[in-house]
C-alpha cells in the first residue's frame, strides 16, 4: 500500500463503492461514519489542533529549534485524533510526518530555508498548519450542512432512490441560493471541490480473476473527499438517514426505505433499533389514536383472530372488515359521531 499524507491522499472510486487502502465501503458510509464521530473525540481534536496551532505558529516566528520537540509532540496527538476519521484510518500515513520537525532541526540549512518568510518552503509549511487548525471546523461545517439537509429537504421523501435524491437536492440547492447562503463566510455557496482524477486498472477485491477500470482521486483536504463521498452516493441512489429509535445515522442503499437502523438499540443486548422501533412505533400510534381508531384496532384483531381460527370464512371476514373501515372513514369525515361510530364497531362479531 503507498504512503500517504493526511493532507494528500488517494482512494479509488467505481461503481457504488470507494476502495480506501485495503478496504471498499459503499458510497456514503464515510459520511455516515463522520456524521456518527462522537461528540467528545470531536471536542477533543478541535482542542489539540488548537493547541498545536498556537505553538506552531510561535515556532515559525521565534525560528527556535528547542521549540520543536513539543510542537512535534502536538502535532502528533492531533493526528492520533485524526487518523480514526474516515478515511484516514484505513490508509497508512507516512510515519515519517510524526518526526519531521525532529528530522529538519537537524538539517541546518533546510530549517532556515523552511522558516524564513517569504520562500516556497515557509510558505508549505505555513499551509500545513493552516489545514491541521482548520480540519475540525471544515469537518463540522460538513456534518452541519449535511444534517440540515437530510432533515428538511429528505427525511420526508416517500421514496428512496436516486431521482428522489436529485429533486431533493434541487430543493437545497435553491433555497441556499435564494437565501444568500455562504459556503464559507467570504465564498459564494457552491458545491464544487478540487481534486486530481485519473484512471487506472484495478483487480476486483472480491473476484480475483477480474479487473475493471477504477477513477482515482486525490484529494487535499479531509472535507472534499467527504462532500464527494456524499454526492457521489446520492447519484448512485445511496443515502444517510437518521434512525428514528437511536439517533444515529445509518447509510440507505439503492431504494431501501426505513427510518430504523440495524443496531444494537439503547439498553437492548439483542434487539436492534429496527426490530424495536417498530413495535415502540406501533405502541404510539394505539396511544395516540383516538376513541374510535382505538375501537376499530379492536374489532380488526378479534376478526383477525376469529378467521384464523377458522370461525369465519375469506367471505365473511372480507365483508366485515371493508365494514369496519367504511365505519372508522365516515367517522374520520365526520358523517359520524363518536359515539355512533364506536357502537357500530362493537356491534360487527
């Protein structure tokens, strides 16, 4: 596997899927997997890119070599943070990016070239530590953006595919412009991110004997590989969605329409949030439906269970329940009272 630097790396991207260093995810669960990135490792990166960027700031302006211990030393805590975000952590870094302030004091002349304003290197270096102090807000403007999005313009969507995605998007999209929202507080919002394509062979993962012709990407920055990870999967049919039991995001794949996840659900050992969600939904609906939905759910249960015994026939059980709901709608359009509308229920055996 080729080194990697957390500020220019590769993955390969064909199909539905993207290969990160040794693994292929689908389109989308880097997303999903960032927008899950809990809430006090977040905390914890924003801290330590903070504090490195403070000390890498005075190391460039006092030019000091005994300063570069410790501002290696915070360098490397932020990127021990960093390298668990997708997709860092699947790729293998260049181990020699924890020692290069270390590695350079001991090259004289590198060293003053690289601190001296106004050359190429100090101005490489300059930028590096502009993206270690800039990566948790760029990823947290990502997680925000992509969050408002699914709640307002997709949680609502009937059906889950890619034509579906687009409309929903255009929605988005248009109503940032006609707000006058800002992808950044100088630029103009758009949804447009660098990077460098190029097309190579690719052996399948999964079928040995097969190749196929993969897009390679590199990128410099953590959240254009996020953003492109994202649109990518919607194009593909590819969506997250927030579980409705849990909390957390999960990824929809091509069509699949559910508003539960797979997991483990809180306080279960067993049970997952779909299995739950689906009988908690239920038990809401009966306790929020009114009198006579109540009394219909009964009268179709005791029919259910009467022509599963066999005490009614396909006819019989037919009739009465298109009875039973002609009863609960003429109630719903108000043709009925309540109290009409519960009696007649309780009259169909």
């Amino acid at each position: 596997m080729e080194q990697q630097e957390f500020d220019a790396f590769s993955v390969f991207f064909w199909e539905n899927s993207v290969r990160v260093g040794e693994r292929t995810y689908p389109l989308g669960q880097a997303t999903v997997d960032v927008l899950n990135f809990p809430a006090e490792e977040f905390s914890r990166l924003c801290d330590l890119t903070e504090a490195f960027g403070r000390a890498y700031d005075r190391l460039l302006d006092q030019r000091d070599k005994r300063m570069a211990e410790d501002v290696q030393a915070k360098f490397n805590a932020a990127l021990d943070v960093i390298s668990t975000l997708p997709p860092y952590r699947d790729l293998k870094l260049d181990a020699g990016s924890r020692m290069f302030l270390l590695d350079l004091r001991e090259m004289p002349e590198e060293w003053d070239e690289s601190m001296r304003p106004g050359t190429e290197a100090n101005r490489m270096f300059r930028e590096l530590g502009a993206k270690v102090v800039a990566l948790p807000e760029r990823v947290n403007n990502f997680r925000g953006q992509v969050a408002l999005m699914l709640e307002f313009f997709f949680e609502d969507l009937s059906r889950r595919n890619s034509s579906e995605y687009g409309r929903a998007f255009d929605d988005y999209y248009r109503a940032m412009i006609e707000g006058g929202a800002r992808f950044y507080p100088t630029q103009e919002f758009k949804q447009s991110f660098p990077a460098e394509f190029s097309f190579v062979p690719m052996r399948h993962p999964d079928k040995p004997d097969e190749f196929f012709v993969a897009e390679r990407a590199k990128f410099g920055e953590l959240h254009f590989f996020l953003y492109t990870d994202f649109y990518r999967a919607l194009a593909h049919g590819n969506a997250p969605r927030r579980c409705h039991n849990c909390g957390r995001y999960f990824l929809l794949t091509r069509g699949y329409n559910t508003c539960y996840c797979n997991n483990i659900a809180p306080g279960e050992t067993t049970r997952t949030c779909r299995k739950v969600g689906a009988h908690a939904k239920e038990k809401r609906e009966r306790e929020e439906a009114s009198p006579v939905q109540q009394e219909y759910h009964r009268t179709y249960n005791r029919l259910k269970r009467q022509h599963q015994r066999r005490k009614k026939d396909d006819t019989e059980y037919n009739r009465q329940v298109a009875q039973a709901q002609d009863i609960r709608d003429a109630y719903a359009r108000g043709a009925l009272g309540e109290e009409d509308a519960i009696a007649r229920l309780i009259a169909i055996k």
